[in-house]
C-alpha cells in the first residue's frame, strides 16, 4: 500500500524541502516584477506629460481664435429694454437707443365655424397659394361716416365713445371730423390707435343749380361759407358771375384760406365746391330776410322763391390701428361719431408688394382637406412659412381657423389666393373663408399686423425684421424686449484677452513644471524621478522654448514677439507676465495682438475675404490676380417686359436647376406659379419666390435670383456661381414661358480663374484656392465682386497659439513622442510579462520534479527503516533463544 503524504513514512520534512529549494529558485521573478513596475511608472509618467500637454492645447484654444482678439463687451442702461452682444467688426462708443415699436408676425383669422370636422367646400380639390411681402400705401383700420347734423350742431356728449377700452374726452364741442379726431389722438398712447379726419366737401348739387340772385322790395340776402360772406344784395341782383369773381377776389379768397377752406369749380361750370382737407364743418348759408319783399334765385334755382337754406357738410374719422390689431369701438353712442359700436379693422386702399426673398407656398386641398381641422392640418404639413391653429371662442360658431406668420416683419405680411386645380374655377365656400389680399378682397381678419422693431440709434431712424437688431452698431447685435429709452455701451474687453493670456502662461508653467518633476535627480536620496534623463520629454521642453523664443512672421503690426506683451522667461524656465505692459500693449496695440496669437489672413481688396488657411500655409504676403470672374447660369429675357404681365391660372413650369453631369432627377421639379397681374418688379419678386419655395430645391440648397435690368429685361440665375451653375425653364400649362422669356437661351456659369503667389490657383465657383506645393498652400478666397486684374495681396501669419497647439498636436497621439514612448513601454511589459510567465511555467515543472524526487526519497528511507525494524526484532528473538 503506498504513502498517502510524503515523509509520513520516513519522517522527511518534504514540503519543507521543496519550499526552500523553490524560493531559492523563484528569486528571478522579483526581477521580472521590477523591470514591470519601472516600465509601468514610466508609463504613468509619460501619462501625466500627456494629460498636461492636453491642458496645454486646452489654454491655447481661446487665444488661437480670431474672435477673442475682436474682444468688446456691451452694457445696456436698461436690460428690460434691450441687451447687447458684440461681435467682430465692432467698435468702442455710446448710443442713445430708443424703441418705439417691436416687430411681430401677422395673424390672421377666419369667421367662427360650427363643427371643426364638417365638410366646408364642394369637394373638388383647391390650391392655397402663399405670397409674403409688404403692404403698401393705405392704412389698417376702419372708416367712420360723416358726422350727423345734431353732432354738428350740439357736439359729441361724453361717455359717447371709447376705443379699445379706453373712454374719449368728447363734448358739446367736439362738432367737427377734426375736432374728433384730435380727441382720439389725444389718447393714442392709450389705445394705439390714431385718427385722421377726411376731407369735407359741400355736396356736388348744392350750386349746380344756382340762379341769379333777385332781391326785391326791401328785403336782404347774404350767402356765406365757413362765416366768411361771399355775396350780400338789399335790392337788385346778384348773378352767378358776381358771386365767381367774389370768390376770386384777394379778400375773399384769404379769408377762406384763414379758415382752411378751398374752392373749387365757378358756378358757371355748375360745379362750384368747397372743402376742408383738415375735417372742419363748411357752413354754407343763405341769409334771407324778407320783410314785405321777395327774394328768388339762388340755391332754390333761378325764379324760385328762396326762404333763406342752412347746410352744414361734415367729414367723419379713419381710425388706424398702430399694430394692425383689430379695433373695438365702444361707448354709450359712438353712432354721434359716425362709428359702429364693435370690434373691426381691414386695409383700406393699400396695396401688396411680394417680397422676392421669401418663397412663396402652395397648399392642395384634396376632398378629405375640406373641413376646419383638414385645413390646418394641411397647411402644417405643407410647411409654407405659416403655422395654422384651430381656437374656440366658445359662442355658437366658436371654431376659428388662426394663421400666423411663422417670420416677423413688415415684409412678412400674407396674400393668400384660393385657386381650383386642373383649369377649374376655385370652390366659392374656401374662397369666402380664406382669400386674403390687403390690395382687394379680406375674407380673414386680420388680428395682428406684420411690423418692425422700430428704433432710433442717436437719433437716427433703424428698423428690423425681428427682435434682434442686427449692425444698426458695426458689429454689435442688439436683442430688444421692450419699449422705451436706453443707452448701450460698447467697450473693449481687455479682461478677456487678459484672461486668455494669463491662462496660456499658467498651463505653460504647470507643464513645465510637471516635465520637471518627472525628469529630476534627487541628490539628497540619490534617487532619479520615472523619467530621469529622458530624450522624448526633454525634447518636448527644449522644443516648446524654441517656439516661444521665435519672431511670428507675416504680421504688418507692431507686435511680433512674446516679450512685447509682457511675456518672458525666468531662470527657472516658467514664464511670467509683466500686467502693466501687457495692459499697455492692448491698450495701444490691441488690433495687433490677434495676429500675434491666432492665424489671421486678410485681404486688402474689400470686395475679397479670406476664408481659410491650413497647416500648409506658409506666413507672408501673396499678390492676388485674377483674370476671369465667377458666373451664375441665367436665363434673361430677349426683349424688355413692358406693362403689366397676366400669369393666368393653373400655370405650372418645369424648372432644372444647378443640373449635375450625369443628370439628377431632382435637380428637375414643376413649379405651380401664382396667377395675378404683376408689373416687371412683382413679377420677379412672385417667380423668385415661387421657385425658392420648392421643398426640393430648397433641400438641397438651390434657389434662384430674379432681376430686372435697366432696360427692363427679366433675368433669373441660379444663387450658385460657377460651371455647375444652370438654369432652364419650360412651360407645362397656363401662361408659356416664351411669354416672359421669349426664345431666349440660358447660359451657363463659370467659375473665378486667378493666381495666389503668383501661382495659378483652383477656381470652385466664387472661391479661389492656393495651389498646392506653393508657400500660399491652403489660403482660400472668395472673390465676391470687382474686375479681373491685379486685386493686390493676401497676408497670412501663424501666431504663437496656432504654432503651440500644432506643436503640442505632434507630442502626442498615434506616432508622435509621447505616444511612441507609451507604445514601447507597453510593448516591454507585455515582453516582461510573458518571460514572467515562461519562468513561471518552468518553475512549476522544477517543483513537480522537487517533489517526484523527494517522495521517491521518501518511500525509499521507508523502506529501509521498515527492513530496520524487522531486522532488529529478529536479532533480538535470536538473542533470547540462546
């Protein structure tokens, strides 16, 4: 039977044995372990230069972009009115701001409906078209009616009117359209709405019938206008000539000027008239006194008795919403001021100028559409710049299609035409609900009016499309929340590029200092930190002094080096900031200090902008030349459009734009163009937006221009320049394209040709890119305007930032300094590991043969002891048989 553990027979310690004999073995492992945690320390440290090197590039972020470098800041007297963001090309200074209006969209309503899901038109499919521009002329409003007699007479009592909540001071004195509208005006500021008083005229027949004047027996006669006498008679005759020459006489003639009368037509002509441009009453009386005689002739007619007449002509009120809001008309008799009690307000001889910048839509209403909730639901989906709503007011008819705008501003007003679709006429129900046009028929009412955001800056007049407030300041944006008087300051922010520098300087030093810690000799522990020594690190510091120590070139300031801004190195290799020349050299430099950190290019042509560069770019100055100009495809017409232009209904064109080689189905789509006579400039304001309103085009950023040159040609061009810019139209059905264009060719684009450096560059429409290989590698322009020729040059400089953090960019990263270093170290590791392991493996077959030999020992020594002891017991048998 064999041993169940080993030296349990012999008494051998084994596992004693092989345990010392193994830790004498193992003794190389540590070793192993040692190379392991020297190489992983490494690995740590070169970890910490990289994370500081990061922090580095982080620091060089704000100082390697342009934008810190056009650093000002703007305060605002009062934020609740506006606040201000300044960007570049803005300059120091004060503005006395005040905001009289702010910009809103228009929205319009349909009259309240029963059911938002009855069927609301016959069924056959409609089209909405959506136009957006200004209105013009006119006014927003209502108009009153003359004034009554009894108001003439005794006045407008109080209490009579109000006007959107707000009570009018009227009275026994308020007798005329003037005197009315001057009350109103008086409470504009409360209301928002503003009179104007019409014109009073004496009725047309008052003297068309006017006889000679015969005054008999002792009585008087005396015709008077506004208080002034015109002809008087005790006896005799007054003719008609008598009283035309009287109201051509110097007296006469300035006496009712005094009293803003003018006169029109003779009584010869049979259209004698007088009216008030101001809205005064115009009296006219005929004072007779009989007594025993008789007078004839006359207003009554010539030979007919003539009692003697009183005629007050009056003139009534236009109220005019000063936001387009609907107007509400109140009081306890607002009839004494020609009114109607209520809430109402259209255009009133305006007109409508479409906004060619603003694509026009078109909404189809097929049989399901019809209904209040079908509408909305497919203007939404059309997405055609307006978002429709459905409110209730909560009446018998309480549903209300709403339309707003999505876009603010006074060119943001709508038209909207009701169309029928395949040459039939439009459904008469959709067309009452929903034709809006501020130059004709107002089906939806207007609830509020497209306007501006209104301002004067130092007094003088800006307005804008929206709340924001674009360069009214060079370079300042202005976000306007309210009205009312305030004052902007624009300042330079010195604490930013304070800031930005002083956190380079800091992110330097912290990685010099972590690069230095990592690479010293302890000489009191006589012990070397991980990287002791180190040529990878060691380069990275040497190199990054190198840099800073350099001139930056291609600058035309003043500034060219770090120690002109107060930036120098101390014997312990940190950098430090001297504040005050810091402060002085942006103080007196600071249009210089980008160029000294960021790269900054600039072209000496106003009509060239620089737009980029690349790590290629060489600094300097290149001479820019250009010998062909970029073109946009177009279509002109051949003869000039003259008079009004009838696009009929149902005209649809098919419209290739920006056509690619092979050709792109896309790049063809029909355009459904408005109907409606349009003079030449409406009429490319409607074909630009009808074009530009295709969903298509417009996803894929292609739209189109519309002029109309001095000759009165019409022109549409692709927005694109260059070779792949084309356009073609062909007519589909309505009005043909020959019409307006006549047999007309398109041409197609061209793109700039030029040298940068003297060195032929590569042209992409508008944009003209040094060649490559040159010094100017990687400098692109755009050539917006201007002649071919000489266009004078482009300078480029790379300042320290932008050279840093291309510097810092190779110390790390796939096969850079710190990342080749890391590589390696992680390729000894694993080497070290797998030695480790192999020892590892060889130690364990040492032990197995330890301890196969020793057991063999074992069972041998146990054997021996095990004859022993038999031996013994029989020597001893023998010894006491004797």
């Amino acid at each position: 039977m064999g041993l169940s553990s080993s030296g349990i027979g012999s008494g051998l310690d084994v596992d004693g044995l092989v345990s010392k004999l193994m830790a004498a073995e193992a003794a190389p492992l540590s070793n192993y372990d040692k190379k392991t945690a020297a190489y992983n320390a490494k690995v740590a440290a070169y970890g910490k230069v990289s994370a500081a090197v990061a922090s580095f590039q982080g620091a060089l972020t704000t100082l390697n972009s342009p934008s810190t470098f056009s650093a000002l800041t703007t305060a605002s007297g009062n934020k609740d009115i506006l606040t201000g963001t300044a960007g570049a090309g803005a300059v120091a200074g004060k503005y006395k701001i005040n905001v009289t209006q702010l910009a809103q969209a228009q929205s319009l309503t349909t009259g309240g409906q029963a059911s938002t899901s009855a069927m609301i038109g016959s069924g056959a499919k409609t089209t909405l078209t959506f136009q957006f521009g200004s209105v013009t002329g006119g006014s927003f409003g209502t108009s009153g009616a003359a004034l009554g007699a009894s108001t003439a007479a005794s006045g407008i009592a109080g209490g009579s009117l109000s006007i959107n909540g707000t009570a009018i001071a009227t009275g026994g004195a308020t007798r005329s359209a003037r005197d009315l509208a001057a009350a109103i005006n008086d409470a504009s500021d409360d209301t928002g709405v503003v009179a104007k008083a019409g014109t009073t005229a004496t009725p047309a027949a008052l003297f068309s019938s006017f006889g000679d004047v015969t005054v008999a027996g002792g009585a008087s006669y005396a015709l008077s206008v506004g208080g002034v006498q015109i002809a008087a008679s005790s006896g005799g005759t007054i003719t008609g000539q008598n009283v035309d020459d009287a109201l051509n006489s110097a007296n006469v003639k300035n006496a009712l000027a005094a009293a803003n009368i003018t006169v029109t037509g003779s009584i010869a002509t049979k259209d004698l008239a007088f009216t008030a441009a101001d809205g005064s009453n115009i009296n006219v009386a005929e004072a007779v006194n009989l007594g025993s005689g008789s007078v004839k002739g006359g207003t009554a007619g010539a030979g007919i008795a003539n009692a003697g007449s009183n005629l007050t002509a009056t003139a009534g009120v236009t109220l005019s919403s000063s936001d387009g809001s609907q107007i509400v008309v109140g009081g306890s008799n607002p009839a004494a001021a020609g009114l109607t009690a209520g809430s109402g307000g259209s255009y009133l001889a305006s007109g409508f100028s479409q906004d060619g910048s603003q694509t026009s839509g078109t909404v189809t209403l097929d049989t399901k559409d019809q209904s209040l909730q079908g509408i909305r639901d497919a203007i939404n989906k059309a997405n055609v710049g307006v978002t429709a709503t459905i409110v209730s007011d909560g009446s018998g008819t309480p549903y209300h299609l709403v339309i707003t705008s999505n876009k603010t501003g006074a060119k943001s007003s709508m038209k909207i035409s009701v169309d029928g679709a395949d040459g039939q006429p439009p459904d008469a129900s959709i067309a009452n609900l929903l034709a809006f046009d501020p130059a004709g028929a107002q089906k939806l009412t207007q609830t509020s009016g497209a306007q501006d955001t209104k301002l004067t800056m130092n007094g003088i007049e800006v307005s804008s499309a929206s709340t924001t407030v674009e360069d009214a300041i060079q370079g300042v944006s202005l976000d306007v929340a309210s009205l009312g008087d305030t004052t902007l300051t624009v300042s330079k922010n010195t604490t930013a590029v304070t800031e930005a520098v002083n956190a380079f300087v800091k992110a330097y030093n912290d990685l010099n200092k972590t690069i230095s810690s990592l690479t010293s000799y302890n000489a009191d522990t006589k012990t070397g930190a991980a990287l002791q020594g180190d040529s990878a690190v060691r380069s990275i510091q040497s190199q990054l002094r190198r840099q800073l120590g350099t001139t930056v070139e291609g600058l035309g300031g003043k500034l060219t080096t770090l120690s002109q801004v107060g930036i120098a190195f101390q014997k312990d290799g940190s950098l430090a900031v001297d504040s005050t020349k810091l402060n002085n050299a942006i103080a007196n430099n600071f249009s210089d200090i980008g160029g000294l950190f960021a790269a900054m290019g600039s072209a000496s042509d106003g009509a060239i902008s620089f737009d980029k560069s690349t790590a290629a770019t060489k600094p300097g100055e290149y001479a820019v030349n250009i010998s062909k100009m970029a073109s946009q495809g177009k279509l002109t017409s051949n003869s000039a459009v003259s008079g009004p232009t009838t696009i009929l209904s149902n005209t649809t064109w098919t419209v290739t734009l920006n056509q690619t080689d092979p050709a792109t189905d896309s790049k063809v789509q029909n355009i459904s163009i408005p109907a409606g006579t349009y003079d030449k400039t409406q009429l490319a304001a409607m074909l630009r937006s009808a074009i530009n309103g295709n969903a298509t085009f417009k996803g894929a950023g292609d739209a189109v221009e519309t002029t109309v040159d001095a000759d009165g040609n019409l022109a549409i061009s692709s927005s694109k320049y260059g070779a792949g810019s084309n356009i073609s139209i062909r007519g589909v059905t309505g009005t043909s394209v020959d019409t307006l264009f006549g047999s007309a060719t398109p041409t197609v684009g061209t793109d700039v040709e030029g040298t940068i450096g003297g060195v032929a560059a590569t042209g992409n429409g508008q944009q003209l890119t040094a060649a490559a290989g040159s010094a100017a590698e990687g400098i692109q322009l755009t050539i917006k305007s201007g002649s071919t020729g000489d266009r004078g040059s482009v300078t480029f400089s790379q300042g320290y930032a932008y050279q840093l953090t291309n510097l810092a960019a190779s110390f790390t990263g796939k096969d850079s300094i710190l990342g080749s270093k890391t590589d390696g170290l992680n390729v000894s590791i694993k080497a070290v590991a797998a030695q480790r392991d192999k020892f590892s493996d060889r130690l364990t077959a040492t032990e197995a043969r330890y301890r196969a030999q020793f057991t063999a020992l074992d069972t041998m020594l146990s054997s021996m002891q095990t004859t022993q002891s038999y031996l013994t017991q029989q020597l001893a048998a023998i010894a006491a048989n004797r």
